[in-house]
C-alpha cells in the first residue's frame, strides 16, 4: 500500500508540533537561564505582585501600591526602604519575609529594579 506525501511526512510533523510545544511550555514556566533574582521572586512574591510586578492578579490588584513597576513607586523608594519592607512585612496585606539572608534579599531587589526598567 502506497502513502501519500502527506502521510508519509505526519509523523515528523507531529514530532515537530510536540517538540515544539514542549519548548514553549519550557520558556513559559521559566526553564533555561533565570537569575537567582527571578527564581526567589517566583518563589516568594510573584503569587500577588505577579511575575512582571504588575500586581495584575485577581483577588491582589485591588491593595494600592501591589503594582511595583508603575509611576506610584517611580522614584519614591530608595533600595534600603524597599529592603525594610520585604523584611518586615506590611501588615496585614503583606507578609515578612524576614527568612531572607542578605544575598537573596539583594538578588530581590535587583530583580525588582530590572522588572521597573531600571537596570538590565
């Protein structure tokens, strides 16, 4: 029985189509090269200032100041008052992450300054 052209190629079409999904899956859970920074800020803050800082998140985006990269923070915030805040918290919206040592606290910050375009 002879196959067509087209059938004779589906099968490396869906092998293309599947790689190619698993790829994308890959790059949109964050796989590949990620700062320690975007690792720790997925891991701690993401959950209600989203993964771009935004704070777009349901049930989230109705706290003032949940979006950390808009003009309300533009400049209003020095680094170390940033640091005080992830520390201790800012009750009872935002939890202490006072577990943090000074490396991942760092990393945060300079993830959350790349995030707001202010380092690349």
């Amino acid at each position: 029985m002879k196959m067509s052209p087209v059938t004779s190629r589906l099968p490396g079409l869906i092998l293309g189509f599947l790689l190619s999904g698993v790829a994308l899956l890959g790059m949109a859970l964050g796989c590949g090269t990620q700062t320690e920074g975007a690792k720790l800020w997925r891991h701690h803050c993401a959950e209600c200032h989203g993964l771009e800082g935004r704070g777009n998140l349901l049930g989230y985006s109705r706290y003032p100041l949940v979006n950390l990269v808009d003009d309300a923070w533009s400049g209003s915030s020095d680094t170390g008052s940033l640091e005080e805040i992830v520390l201790q918290g800012v009750f009872p919206v935002m939890p202490a992450f006072d577990q943090l040592d000074d490396d991942e606290l760092r990393a945060i910050m300079d993830h959350l300054q790349m995030l707001r375009g202010e380092i690349y």
